[in-house]
C-alpha cells in the first residue's frame, strides 16, 4: 500500500526495553516516519535524525494521542505511534482503531500498519523457563477501562481451569489494593507453592526478576514496570544449585476436566 | 554467565519466519552457537557458516531433540535449539526444562539461555488490527499433550469469561476433527458474528489473512501452518472500503461480571 497521499500511520512496538529486541522491521519502520506519538518514555528510547519529530504524551492519554496521530497522517505525514513491548497487546493499536472508528471518515483510508513486539510476558518467561510453555492467557489488572468484578471473574476463570496468568499493569498508584485482591482470589483456587514470577524490566539494565510461592506473594514485590506471570497447579521449579531455578510449565497435562 | 567449560545451549525464537522479524539477539545468538537442533523448516531458515553444523528433526520428537542438543552441551559446545516463533509458546524452552528435569544431574549445571521471538498470535494480530486488544488467552488445540475434554473445559471457561483466543496447533492430519468441534462448542457461548482471524504464514510470501464471522468459519479455513484468534463478544470490525477492515477489541470492557 502507497500512502504517499493518504500519509500513514505505523504503530510500532519497540520490544521490553533492550536494543537488540528491537525487531529489524520495527527499525526500518522508525526511520521511515518523520512524527513520533508516544508515552514519554518510550519515545524517548528512540535516537532519532535531526528532522524527525517527538510528541511525547502522557500515559492515560492513549486515545487523545491516537487522535493527534491519525490527524497528523490525515495531513499526508509519515507518523508513528510507539509502544514499549508489542502494541497489540494493552497497548496503541486498539486506542488507534477506536480513534479510527469514532473519528472523521478520512481517517478510514488512511495507510496503517501495526509492527508487532517482543510483549513483556514472553521476555519475562524467557529469563526463567518456560512458564507459558502450555496455554496461557494475558489479563490486564487495570479497573480504569474495566468493573473489578469482571477482573475477578476472569482470574476465576482461567486459574480453575489449569491456564497459566500474565498479569498486565498489576499495580499503580491510583490502584494500590487491586494486586493484592487478586492473590488472595488465586490462593483460594491455586495451590498455595505456585510459582509467582515478578518480571521486572526484563532484559533492561534494571531487571529484577523474582519468583514466590503464591501463599507468600506479596503485592509490594510489583509496580509498575512488572509483568507477574502466575502458575498453574501444573508449573514447576527445577533446583539446579549454583544456578537459578528454572520455572516451566509442561508441555502435556495429565488434569482432568 | 560463562558457559566456555560447562557447554551452553540457546533456545531461541525465530519468529514467524519473516527475517525482519527476527530480533538482532536472535541473529547474534545464531552466530554464537555451533550446533543447530530444531524441526527441519525451523533449521532450514538458517544461514549458516560451513562450522556451524545443522542437525535436523521431525516434528514430533520434541523430547529427543532436546536430549540430544542438551548432551552435546554437556560435551562442553555451543549449542542452539531453534523454535518458530517464540521459544516459550509451545514449544522448545519448556522441552528442554523437561529434558533437564528428568535427564542427568550434570545437566542442570549447563548455562541455558532463552531467547524469546515474535509469537504467530502477535504477527497475525498485527495484520488486520488489534484483535488481542484486551484480555486475551492462548491455547493449544493438539489433544496429543492433554485430554480433549480438557480443552472442551478451557475453551468454554476463557470464551464464557469473555477472554479472545488464539488457537495454537489448530488442525492436523492426525488431528482432523477437533477444530470443527471447537467452534461448535463457542458457537453456543459466543454471538454468532464474533469475528474468527485465520492467520496463516503472517509475514511470509505465502501469508493469507481471512475473517469470517464464527457461525461461517470451517476448520477446512486452517492448516498446520494456521494460528487462529477468536474475538469475544466485544471484538469489532471497521469497515474501510477499498482498504482491508480492521478487526479489534476495544481496551475498555463494560460487560458485567
């Protein structure tokens, strides 16, 4: 697709933090844009040429920096919108289309292309094993876009059920008890030695990356760079001495329905 | 972590199998390695140097793979286990977890790295919009590995709470019935016009992307090659005219619990 009159928007997933998992396509698609529409830190993670443009935004402000973006393109621009991680996942690509659906009808025929990326949950899984290694879901723990029951009911769902837990966005300031609710649920379902993985800025200078029984897991151990990765009754540790335990989730499941 | 005495084993994650995909940590822990394990196509993606050596093997033989990359570490080489898409998603990182559990003790003091890739539900969501939007699950249909009523359970538990799914190892020779039956167990639970993404080869020559509503979709629409993502009852589709729609689920959820 041309967009050579229609400019185009490319929404860009910039990988959990680290250079080299950067995907080469997300690369191209960076020098290829002149304005860049993104949370703070992350358009600050790009090192850009001289006459392309940064308009960094603040966080809760996806949809009005969705709209800033598409009106740009509108404009015949190259845009791009940056996320940290994939942005498919909790991330610009639906505030995009939910901004192209509710905006003018030009914005329809604007060119889009959404590059995906390394998301959290897989770098995070990487540094420990393989606890996504058998099925597996994403839950967001924000209550902004969200009621708390229909959180809860989906954490229900999904432990009882044997599938391993990414929990997105588990903690904030504006959300501080919300995390620890959701230990106390699991507790009641999970056995009390599943493996937590507290996954933070894996991959980054940063990291830290923790694992406690969920009888222990404590909501302090999270903020808002964390990506908690949840066992199932199924998922273990493997001791291996002088080195860190491995976490893996098998392959087979011998568990009943 | 030094691995030059006790022998190294990379898993890493090719991605869907666009080049440009492929994270450059990927790329340089291809060059690092000697010794090439992986199903034949994922090997056969390599370009390799004439020291580097490929040992190639067919798709169902997971466990030995991993057993016989894990003993020629233990010789004290360099070793690479390749995985499509991302290593950790049902695939080779959590069988090489259960070959050290179970293998020799001196397996456990092999230095083991993970590198995690672009996983096919991201690569096929980013081609037609945002599909994994929200709360999202993943899961895979093979009843080689679990029993079939567990995955009934699964499936009706994640569709019923309202969570999309990406369906891994959606159909097979061996396997011909069980996607059929699939979608008549969610066609109960969700409305008929829930939008169902058949994503094959997403990024690659041969990629083919349909929408179908799920009372339509047939499982003749997928092969091996197929991820397929199911959207919830809040998962939309905008019509863009000559441009192909774009199908997502909106970060926000009213739905109540």
């Amino acid at each position: 697709m041309n967009g050579a009159k229609s400019g185009h928007v490319a929404v860009i997933g910039l990988g959990p933090g680290n250079a080299s998992q950067v995907t080469p396509e997300a690369s191209e698609a960076v020098a290829a844009a002149k304005w860049f529409y993104g949370y703070g830190p992350y358009v600050d993670r790009l090192q850009l040429r001289p006459d392309q443009v940064k308009v960094a935004s603040d966080n809760r402000e996806e949809i009005s920096r969705a709209q800033a973006a598409l009106a740009k393109a509108a404009e015949g621009e190259r845009v791009a919108v940056v996320s940290g991680g994939d942005p498919g996942v909790f991330a610009m690509a639906a505030a995009v289309c939910e901004a192209i659906e509710a905006g003018p009808p030009e914005w329809r025929s604007l060119d889009v292309t959404i590059v995906p990326g390394i998301t959290a949950m897989l770098a995070v899984a990487a540094r420990i094993g393989a606890p996504l290694g058998h099925d597996f879901c994403a839950i967001s723990l924000s209550d902004n876009l969200k009621p708390w029951e229909l959180i809860e009911k989906r954490l229900s769902a999904v432990a009882s059920a044997g599938v391993v837990i990414a929990l997105y966005n588990p903690i904030s300031k504006a959300r501080p008890w919300q995390l620890g609710k959701a230990f106390e649920l699991l507790a009641k379902i999970l056995p009390t030695t599943t493996p937590v993985i507290f996954g933070r800025a894996a991959g980054r200078p940063d990291e830290k990356i923790e694992v406690t029984p969920l009888a222990q897991a404590d909501a302090s151990q999270a903020d808002m760079a964390t990506c908690i990765i949840i066992g199932s009754a199924e998922t273990k540790m493997i001791d291996r001495g002088g080195r860190p335990a491995l976490v893996y989730t098998p392959r087979f499941s011998a568990a009943s329905a």
